[in-house]
C-alpha cells in the first residue's frame, strides 16, 4: 500500500484539478455570489494542500554529495524564505561524511529534518532555524536551534 500511496494521491489530485473547472462552471450557476465564490476558494485550498501533500511525500534522489543542498532546499520552501525574510541556516562540521552513508539513512536523516522543520514551521513562531550537523565517534548529531516559542529539548540521534 505505501507504494502505491503517492499514485493515489496524484490521482485525487488529477480528480480535483479535472473537477475543478466543473465546480466553477456550477459555482457561476449559484444566484448566491458569496457562496460560490466560498465554493472555489475551499476546491482551491484543497488543490493547493494535495501539491504540498505530493511535493512531501517524493523528495529528490538524496545522495551524501547533495544532501546539504537538498536540506536547504527543503528549508527554504517549507519557511518559504524568499518571501518572507525567515532566516535559514545549514551548517555542517568539516568531519561529517555523508558519502559514507547508506540510501536509507540518508533518507531517514531528511525525513527526520523534515518533520523537525515542519513542526517549527506550523508551532514556534520562529523567524529563524539553524540546522546544524555534528559526528564525533561515528554518531551523527543532528541540532536543530529556532528562536520560537516551545519547549527547549535535547534531543540525540
């Protein structure tokens, strides 16, 4: 089923954005201007919600060379910081190696990182995030710092 998850989504997708030039062509129909103009914007938030919902579930091939630049990428989109003047930093010690990690760990740090983003993004109120990555002995330490609210935990990976 996870497999097959990402189809199903494009489809619904497809669904909406076929539908939604009919919802349209009915929403001019509706003597009440008001109403089908609410019509529209929730069909319109919805397409909007199934790209990110896409755009999320399938993340660029991550490799150990591209990683970093994958991370900012996905931290500028998510804090969308050519519009909003959110800073966002990635900073990665000189002794971290990411070549020398497999396929699933690399998509599983991103994973993680993405989850972390996504959550300062929908809860601390924060105007910048710094990502910081750190290996000593082997273990990989992943910090994540913001200047929202919250709880302050320390958490290691």
């Amino acid at each position: 089923m996870k497999k097959f998850l990402p189809l199903i989504i494009l489809s619904v997708l497809l669904t909406c954005l076929c539908s939604h030039n009919k919802l349209a062509l009915l929403a001019e129909n509706i003597p009440d201007n008001e109403m089908a103009a609410k019509i529209i914007s929730v069909q319109n938030k919805n397409i909007e919600d199934i790209r990110k919902l896409c755009y999320n579930l399938t993340p660029p091939a991550i490799t150990g060379s591209n990683i970093i630049s994958s991370l900012t990428i996905l931290g500028q989109k998510i804090f969308d910081t050519a519009h909003t003047g959110f800073e966002f930093k990635v900073v990665c010690e000189p002794n971290v190696n990411f070549t020398e990690k497999n396929a699933d760990e690399l998509m599983n740090i991103y994973r993680i990182v993405q989850e972390a983003l996504q959550n300062i993004e929908n809860h601390a109120k924060a105007s910048e995030t710094t990502l910081l990555f750190k290996e000593k002995a082997g273990t990989l330490k992943i910090i994540i710092t913001d200047d929202g609210c919250g709880t302050r935990i320390t958490v290691e990976i």
